[in-house]
C-alpha cells in the first residue's frame, strides 16, 4: 500500500532565493510590511523616505520587510531593482499574495503594521506610508502627516495608532494577479 500523497504545502511568501519565509515567525514586536511594486513610479519615488524610515526604526526591535507582490518578478530582478533604488531590505516575493490577503492591503506602496501578543500577531495598521501623495499624479511640496512612522511608534509603546487605516495612492495590487483562464 502507497502512503497516501501529501497535500501541497500552504503558500508562502519567499526570499529572493525562492525559499519560504514567515515574516512573523520569531519574537519582534513589531513587524512592518511595506508593498511596493517595481512598475509603480510612486512605489519608486518613496526610495529615499523608506531608507530614512528603516534607518530610524533600526535597533527598536521592529523586523522589517519590502514585499513585492507581482508574480512575474523574480529574485534577480527585485535584487537589480534593489539594487537600482537603494532600497532598504530585506524583500520578499509574494506572488500568491498570502501577504497581500492577510494585510489587505490594495495599492503600491502600501504598508502594514502588525503587533506580536504572546503568540497572536494581529495588523494594528494598513495604509499609506504618509500623505505626500493627495492623488495619482499629484503629490504635495511636503509631507504634513507620517503614519507609518506615527503607527510604527505607537505599536512600539503599546498603543494603538491614531488610525487603523488610512487609504493609500498607488498602483492597484489587483492588477498584477494572473488572469483566469
């Protein structure tokens, strides 16, 4: 008698080397997912404010992923594109969008701010990374609000951030699922 065939195993994310990876496997308290897309010119504008930002939350506990939603990327080229724009790692790829779901977020850039208790991990945060961009193709002269680093800072304190969502100007995540058919 055959043993019976295993089932597949749950979809994951993974590394750019194509490994599963379980961003809230360990002991952060705090775990931030920034989405981001290669194609999206406001994904590649915000560069230099998520350096700043992962410098900042550097040492504070907080583990830190860039997740690439598109399931036509690849590792090589994330890393070119990493590479390209000095983006602050690590990055993973999400290409059956387990990440996507569970943080439910919607557009590039978007981020997701998830709080450990014991052993339960629940999103605290989803939505923009701050207000520079009042819509698509029109971004503001300066920045007035900051609710990554604000829900980021909360989390860290043990409160609840001042929004738990806020909508994010970007390009749609929905747009890089594979068509049916």
């Amino acid at each position: 008698m055959e043993p019976a065939p295993r089932p597949p195993a749950a979809p994951t994310a993974v590394d750019l080397a194509g490994a599963p990876v379980d961003p809230f496997a360990g002991d952060a308290k705090v775990v931030v997912l920034v989405f981001l897309s290669r194609d999206c010119p406001i994904s590649n504008k915000y560069a230099p404010e998520l350096r700043r930002i992962r410098d900042e939350l550097a040492g504070k506990g907080v583990r830190w992923y860039l997740v690439f939603p598109d399931p036509d990327d690849d590792g090589a080229a994330i890393e070119r594109h990493l590479g390209e724009y000095e983006l602050p790692g690590p990055a993973l790829q999400d290409p059956q969008h387990v990440l996507v779901r569970r943080s439910a977020v919607e557009v590039t850039p978007e981020a997701a701010v998830f709080v450990r208790s014991g052993a339960e991990v629940r999103r605290v945060y989803r939505g923009r990374i701050d207000d520079r961009w009042a819509d698509y193709g029109r971004s503001r002269p300066q920045v007035r609000q900051r609710e990554l680093v604000d829900a980021v800072a909360a989390a860290l304190e043990g409160r609840a951030p001042a929004a738990e969502q806020v909508a994010a100007v970007g390009c749609p995540i929905d747009d890089l699922l594979p068509s049916a058919g």
